[in-house]
C-alpha cells in the first residue's frame, strides 16, 4: 500500500474545516512525461507511415513542385499556364490572394503524390525482377547492370527502417505445375519406384480435380492480403500447436566465444539491457538502416515491429501474439524470484537509464536474499508445458489480485532477463565444453525462463550472455541483428573498466528506480498445476540432446577459392555425414528467408537432391576419383543454389502445398494428397544463422566479436536438428540436436561424423589417387 500512495498524483481528505487537497509534484512530473513519450512516439510513428507512403520522394521536394509551380506561371510555361487554367475552371477560386496561393499549392501537392506514387510504383516493378539471382557468380549480365542501376537510383539515398515496405512486390503464387513438379523430384531420391509412381499418379489426379480450383482461391488471396502465407503459417504452424514451445520451437542465440574480457554479472546485464533498449528506438524512430543485399536490393523490415513489448498469450485451441505500445521496464529473474525492473528515469521517462544505473539496480537483485513465494520458483514452468494447461491455469489463478498484476507485468515488459548462476564457456581445444552452453541457452532448467515472451536474455555469473526466442512472432534473422549489434556496441563503444564494471557515473542513489519484487499467491491446485507443467518440461529435457561444433579448420575463404557455394558445400557435407549416421538418405528441410518480399518470412528448401545422393554414394565407393567425386559436387552444389533460388524467389514448394491445404480445409474439400504428403517428418532439418548484417562486425579483423551462432531442437524423433553459421574465412560452428527416447540418434555421434566428413570432403582438392 506504501508504494501505490507514493505514485498517487493526488490525495484528499474530508474534515470539518472542508476539504484537505494534497497534489505530489513528483507524481504530476512522472504522468506528464509519461504522456509526453508516448504522444511523441505516435508523432514518430505516425511521420514514419507518411515517409513511408510517399517513400522514395522527401519532403521537402512538395515545397519544390510548388515553387516550380508558381516560378512556371511567371514565366508563362505552357504547362503551368494551363494548370492554372483548369484551378480556374473547376476550383471555385476567388478573389483572395491567399485562396489562389492555397489553390494552387493543393494542386501542386496532388502532382507531388502522383509522381511520388508512380516512382514507387516503378521501384515495386524493378523489384518483381529476380533474374539477378540467378546468374552466376562473379557475372552481371547487362539487363541486370540496368536493373541494378535503375534500383540503386529508385531506393533512394537514406532509407529509413520501413521506407521499402510498400514498395515490396507481394509474393506471387507459382503455378501449381510448377510446384508439384518440384515435389516429386524432391521425392526421387527417398522412395523406391512404386511408391514414387502412385506418388505421382495421386499428384497427377490432384492436379487435374481440385487443384485448379483451390488455386483460384489462392490467387484472390494474394491479390489483397499483403502476404497470401504469413498469416496462415503463423496461425496454424505456430499459434495452433499445442505442444511446448521449449525445444519444440522456440531457438537459442550464443554470445560472442572469443571475447574474454573481463565483465561482472550485473555489468553485463546492465550494458545488455541498455543496448538492447537502445536498439529499439532506433526500431521505433525509423533510424535502424533496413537491410539491403548487395547494399541495393532491399528486405522485408515487418518482423522488426514485434521485436520488443510482445508476448505469446496461451489461448485454449490457439494461442495468441499480443504486441503492446510501450514498456518502460524489463522483468529479471533470479534464483526463483521475479523482479520489475524500470529501465527509464522516473522523473524524465523518455531518459533510458544508463548502464551503470541498470547494474546498480541488478547487483540489488543479486544481494537480495529473500526466499521466492510458494510456487515461484517454478511459475515458468507453466511457459514450457502444454499450452492447453497453461491457457487453463491463466485463465483460473491469474484473473484477479495479485497474480494478474504481477502476470501483466511480465506480458508488457519490453523482454525478460534470465540472471543464470551457471558460468559456461566454450574451449576449441575442448569443444564438448560449450555443450553446457547452449543445452542452458535452448532450454535451461524448465523453469527459469519466460519461453511465451519474444525473447528471453540470459547473462550468466561469469559475464557470459545468450537469448531464448519465441518463434511465432519473427524469425531468427531479427534478434541475430539485434545480438550482432549489441555485441559490437558492447565491446567497442560502452566497455568496460578494468574491474569488469560498466563504465560511467549515473543516478544510482535515486531510491526510486530501485527495482521491485512481483507478488504471487497460489492455492495448492496452482502449485499442483505449476508442478504437473515442470514434470513435462523436465521430461522433454531430459530427451533433448543438444552439443556444439566449433570448427577452425577451414571456413568460408577455402570454400570460395574451389568455387563453391559455402552453403551449398556444407548442405552436401550434411547429407553425407548424415547417410553414415543413420544408415539412409531421408527428407531434408532448409530454411530459406522470403524477405524479398512484402511481409515474406520463409521457405523451405528441400535439399536432398539427385544430385545430393551421387555424390553421397560417390564418397562411399572407394572406387570413384576424387575428380569425379569434386565434379559430382560442383554438381550437387549448382542444384543446391538453384533450389536455394527458387525458394526466395517465391517459387518453393512447401508453403504453396501448405495454403492450397488450409484452403481444402476451408471449403471442407478432401485433399489425401496434401494431407498424406505434408505429413511427412523432416527427419533432418537445417538452418544456416546469418551474420554480419549490414556490415556491423567485420568477422576478419575482429574475431572477438564473431557470435557462435544458434540453434533449436530436433523436429523429428528419430532425426536431427543441425543449425550453422559461417563465422569468418577459418570458422564454422555446428548446433546439433536430437532426440534420446527411441535410440536412433546420438548429438555426439552425428558431431564426429560431420567433422571427419568436412576433412574428408577437403582432401579432394589434394593430389588425385
């Protein structure tokens, strides 16, 4: 009660001389600041959507059109002169000097839009053109050098972070032809020759039934929604699942493993929090550079939106994403008690707090020694559980009191931070000692990290970091940009003193930004409920197996001088070390990005090729040359980056068959095809983590500032998980995953395979037999 008279704007009371009115300045000072901030990220909001509407035409160039209007009458330009005419004509133009100036200054702004909207226009055609793509490396052809002038000309000088949104073309559907012929010979190479023929026999009659008319059904979609699969993938992949999110799907995010530098818990999360906070207005101001390839070619910025001040609310049947306007404050978790943590001034809250105020505020919650309420401890259990027990628990224990407030807390901070007791750390000389690492960054205790919020940042005791991200809201390209910038602006502009404290001198004395502790109460049935979630959690943990693989013995520069795709080269590298671990070739899933697109989020890949399982079988058979062997690759890498293509250029094959099913399901139309085909398990399933976006870390010259990439679980019980990323010219790292229950798989053993293959496959650049 203290504590809410103390922010209360005024008081009275009622005695027999009248009325007693006490006004607390502070209070008045912190509401008027607080609405100050929020009309000014409207004001900001509201300028962006107008800079992005009239995007790639500034401002001022309306005063120009203007000018130029009234500089042509003067001088009797047929074209203004007749302008004026037809103001004249139609516009009921009096008298007043001031109501011709503003005649003519609305009709020069008409002009202005016009234009603004057919340079736009011509920018989304350009940008329709994916030819480029598709030429091989190292050539540009003459129409593309046009295009690309012609692009570089129309994005304009200084994009702002969602300047090309409506300038993105919308994903087109691909015939349906198309796709099914690229699902069959995806198919080939698993299936023996009769179950591949009534394979095709089912697509053929699929193809001439009812695909024609679902197809139109698509193909209306996609003419007004602005993207004809984002928001059935997110509804029905993602919301819909009633599985736990922990390993399932949610993914993990690693710190950089080469910087050493000293940094205490409590800095490391003050310079974290404060970076992280940071990035967000330049999300919110527009200030962020969207991301262009080439530096031209621009994606996508859509999923930046809910980066921040989201969460996974469980819902029975589906959940649901809630986006909210603002948070001022971040929840931290430690040793099973839950903190509310103000990241602004309260007397200025446009003010974010520096960082040596943010680790003044979380050395409190480190020395704070008071026991965590019944149940507590193990509250985000409920987050890794079942989401139909969750959604049921939410809906009775948090409706009132006490646990709404502190619950409604937790859903509008901006994220959640995980103060972790453990210290990992990853040695090259010893790579089983980051497994620790990222089993701790995917998963944890079960218990000790909020999985329903857009991420989770966990800073470890001895100063190490990593992130644990929902997947519904955006994908992993987002807080990989986000974690990039941060560790660069971490080491190279805010640092650290020599004593591993943040740098500075801030408020730490003002009492009220100190951060307070959330209030539960909870019945035995919640308690109950709190420990039937921490058993499925701890269940799936327990089958989860997850390791790491630096690998430095070669990287992206050997790759590139034998003329091959990096990716491409590892995807080969996948299918054989995964034909020696399993025994079998079997369906394979890349994850490709549909960014250049408007509101594009991914696309599968299907790697496993024709070409893949030549030269799989090639390196099994002792008596093939290693310049057949190096020929069947170039070959199985081309038609690896050809897939790759097709899959960003909008012509893949698994969302297609995915949104001609939901359609099937809306019009209550059987569809065995669709139904028997996407039910099939990827039984290894792969993701390459990017980096270096928009040139933030230069991975050659510091090497300290490489992250080691990220991960997720297995998608298929009896198969693998395997994320990578290329680090540098000498580095990759391999995140592998799978299950233990049936027995099939081994991390461990997968681990050895690809490492031995990856020598294996360089050694075919040594001399021939």
């Amino acid at each position: 009660m203290a504590e809410a008279h103390a922010v209360a704007a005024f008081s009275f009371t009622v005695t027999h001389e009248g009325v007693d009115l006490r006004i607390n300045n502070e209070a008045f000072r912190a509401i008027w600041w607080d609405g100050f901030r929020r009309w000014r990220k409207r004001y900001t909001s509201a300028r962006n959507a107008l800079e992005s509407v009239i995007y790639p035409v500034p401002f001022y160039t309306c005063i120009l059109v203007f000018a130029a209007m009234i500089l042509g009458l003067a001088i009797e330009l047929r074209p203004c002169v007749t302008a004026s005419t037809l103001i004249h004509t139609y516009l009921p133009v009096t008298h007043s000097r001031i109501y011709v100036i503003l005649s003519y200054f609305f009709v020069s702004t008409i002009v202005w839009l016009c234009v603004a909207f057919l340079l736009r226009l011509s920018l989304r055609m350009l940008l329709i053109y994916k030819g480029w793509m598709y030429e091989e490396f190292g050539t540009v052809s003459l129409k593309s050098k046009i295009w690309l002038i012609l692009v570089r000309i129309l994005g304009g000088r200084k994009p702002m972070l969602m300047s090309y949104q409506l300038a993105l073309p919308r994903l087109p559907v691909p015939p349906v032809s198309h796709t099914l012929d690229a699902f069959l010979a995806s198919i080939k190479p698993l299936y023996s020759k009769e179950r591949y023929d009534k394979i095709a026999a089912e697509a053929a009659r699929f193809a001439e039934t009812i695909a024609p008319r679902l197809q139109r059904y698509l193909i209306l979609k996609s003419w007004w929604a602005a993207n004809y699969v984002t928001d059935w993938w997110e509804e029905y992949i993602y919301l819909s699942g009633r599985s736990p999110i922990m390993i399932n799907s949610n993914y993990l995010g690693l710190d950089a493993p080469f910087n050493y530098s000293k940094r205490r818990q409590a800095a490391r999360a003050g310079n974290a929090i404060h970076l992280y906070m940071k990035f967000r207005r330049l999300i919110e101001s527009g200030c962020l550079k969207p991301l262009r390839l080439k530096g031209i070619v621009p994606l996508c910025s859509a999923q930046y939106e809910r980066l921040f001040n989201t969460t996974r609310i469980p819902r029975l049947e589906k959940d649901e994403i809630v986006h909210y306007e603002d948070s001022q404050h971040v929840i931290v978790y430690h040793r099973g008690r839950y903190f509310k943590l103000r990241v602004y001034e309260r007397r200025n809250v446009s003010e974010l707090l520096e960082p040596c105020d943010i680790e003044a505020q979380v050395e409190r919650i480190l020395a704070d020694q008071s026991e965590p309420a019944p149940g507590e401890e193990h509250l985000a259990a409920l987050t890794a559980g079942d989401r139909d027990v969750w959604a049921a628990a939410r809906a009775r224990y948090f409706r009132r009191g006490v646990n709404k407030v502190s619950l409604d807390a937790i859903d509008r901070a901006a994220f959640f931070v995980s103060l972790d007791d453990a210290e990992p750390d990853m040695d090259l000389e010893n790579y089983e000692s980051g497994d620790a690492w990222v089993a701790s960054a995917l998963h944890g205790r079960g218990y000790d990290r909020w999985f329903d919020k857009s991420f989770t940042l966990i800073v470890y005791r001895n100063g190490r970091s990593s992130v644990n991200a929902e997947h519904s809201w955006a994908d992993a390209p987002i807080v990989a940009h986000m974690c990039e910038w941060s560790v660069k602006m971490d080491l190279t502009e805010l640092g650290y003193t020599a004593d591993g404290r943040c740098r500075g001198d801030g408020i730490t004395d003002h009492i009220d930004i100190a951060p307070t502790r959330l209030q539960w109460e909870f019945n035995v049935d919640a308690i109950e409920t709190i420990n039937k979630s921490l058993s499925t959690a701890e269940e799936l943990i327990s089958d989860t197996h997850i390791v790491i693989l630096p690998f430095n013995q070669y990287g992206k520069g050997f790759m590139k001088k034998c003329g091959i795709s990096p990716d491409g080269y590892i995807q080969q590298c996948l299918q054989l070390a995964v034909f020696r671990d399993l025994g079998e070739f079997c369906l394979t899933y890349e994850s490709s990005m549909t960014r250049l697109w408007r509101e594009g989020r991914t696309e599968t890949v299907r790697s496993l090729s024709s070409e893949s399982v030549e030269f799989v079988r090639a390196m099994n058979d002792k008596g093939v040359t290693k310049q057949r062997r190096r020929e069947l690759l170039n070959i199985a890498c081309d038609k690896h980056q050809q897939l790759y293509r097709d899959a960003m250029s909008g012509k893949g094959v698994d969302r297609h068959l995915f949104c001609l099913y939901i359609v099937s399901r809306y019009l209550n139309v059987e569809a065995p095809f669709l139904k028997d085909n996407l039910s099939e398990p990827w039984r290894l399933s792969t993701s390459q983590t990017p980096i270096n976006q928009c040139s933030v870390v230069n991975a050659t010259k510091q090497p300290e500032l490489v992250s080691a990439g990220g991960g997720f679980g297995p998608v298929s019980d009896n198969g693998y998980g395997v994320s990578y990323i290329v680090s540098g010219e000498d580095m990759l790292f391999f995140h592998i995953s799978c299950k233990r229950k049936l027995g099939l798989t081994d991390a461990d053993r997968l681990r050895c395979n690809i490492q031995n293959v990856m020598g294996e496959v360089k050694e075919l650049w040594s001399k021939d037999d």
